[in-house]
C-alpha cells in the first residue's frame, strides 16, 4: 500500500513536468516560426532593394548613354588616319547643349534622310563659303590650315567640281544659317558634306564630340 501511495504521489509531479516541457517546447517552437517569418520578410525586403537598384543601374546607364556619353565603334575608313576602321571612341553629348561646335571638331553626325550616323570633322559653319582650290580648302577666301591632322592627301583634295555648285561655275558653296559643312579626314574617300545627297548637316543632327580613343589600348588617349 505505501508503495501504490508513492506512486499516486509522484504521478501529479510527473505531470506538471510534462506541462512545462511541453510549455517549453511550445514556446521554442513560436519562437522559431517568428524567426523563419522574420527571415521571410527580410529575405523579400533585401529581394525588392536588389531589384530597385538593379532597375536604378539599368535606367542610369542608359540615361547615361542617351544623354552624357556613348561609346561608339568607327566604321569605315573616311577619318583615316586619325581614326581607324573598328575603332572605339568615347562621344560626349553635353558640351554642346551650352556651346556651339567649333571648327575642327570630331563629331558624330546624322545625315540628312538617312537614319544612320557618322564620324566626320566640322570644317564650315552657316554663311561661310567654302572651295576647295589646288587642292587645299578656303574658308571665305582664306586658305583653312589643317596641317594638324593632315594625312596624305593634303594638297591633293580633288577639285572643286567636289562641292555642291549653287549658282556657281567655280565650286563655291555657302553653308546655310544653322548648318555645317562636315569632312572625313581621309579627303578623298569619304562620302561628306560634298556629296549632293549629304551638302550641310543641320546643327540638331550633330550629336555629340568624339573625345577620346578607348580602343585599341596602344592608341588610346584624346583625339584631335
């Protein structure tokens, strides 16, 4: 009988501790399903910002692209040899939201009807005359010197009969208000401002500076 008693004594403690345990075991596992809940919505928020900034990097670039700078890869052999064919060259688009092209300038250009663009050289600007005499270029009569980037064919640009004749049996040609006259630097195999399906490239068709060499490396640097 003392043995029955002790047993029916001990059950009732036995059974508070199987409450605490599970009490215990309750509380660990709340514990956990707010920490896996946690992690989920930590995990969702660190998601979210990394598409934020994945879609800010892709709008940035092409804003950057579009607006300030643009890489661009030469095509051709119009601008040898200061340009050669597969070359890259980095083209600035800003300075001339405030500044007007300047002479001698290595711009980006699209031609008139033709929705393809080109890299070719400033040399006139609206109402100078050009001609283009003994094989050297005149602006309003005065020789233009261009000994800076002369390539082989300085004092060998083909004659006049090149320019675009406007009432005009000498070759003179005067550039529209709010144009430029353009050139390769290879004068006589680039498809320019002398060609009648091309004449003058209106000021909102420059679309930026060619600034610099990014390609190759070897001949990397400013551009002139």
């Amino acid at each position: 009988m003392e043995k029955l008693i002790e047993q029916e004594q001990e059950k009732p403690t036995k059974t508070r501790a199987d409450k605490r345990t599970r009490r215990k075991n309750s509380f660990f596992s709340d514990a956990v399903d707010k920490l896996h809940k946690k992690d989920s919505s930590y995990r969702n928020i660190s998601y979210f910002r990394f598409l934020l900034t994945l879609l800010s990097v892709i709008i940035g670039a092409l804003a950057l692209r579009s607006f300030i700078v643009e890489p661009t890869i030469v095509d051709g052999e119009s601008m040898q040899t200061t340009l050669m064919n597969g070359e890259r060259v980095l083209v600035e688009k800003v300075s001339y939201w405030f500044n007007e092209p300047q002479r001698g300038d290595i711009v980006i250009v699209r031609f008139p009807n033709r929705n393809e663009c080109f890299v070719k050289r400033i040399i006139a600007f609206g109402g100078e005359t050009i001609e283009i005499r003994d094989g050297f270029v005149y602006i309003d009569g005065k020789m233009l010197d261009e000994t800076e980037y002369a390539g082989e064919w300085y004092g060998k640009i083909r004659p006049s009969m090149r320019v675009r004749s406007v009432g005009s049996i000498n070759g003179v040609y005067t550039v529209p208000e709010g144009c430029v006259f353009v050139m390769g630097d290879n004068r006589n195999n680039s498809h320019d401002s002398r060609a009648e399906d091309v004449n003058a490239i209106p000021l909102e068709n420059v679309l930026g500076k060619a600034r610099c060499r990014i390609w190759p490396l070897d001949r990397g640097g400013s551009i002139y």
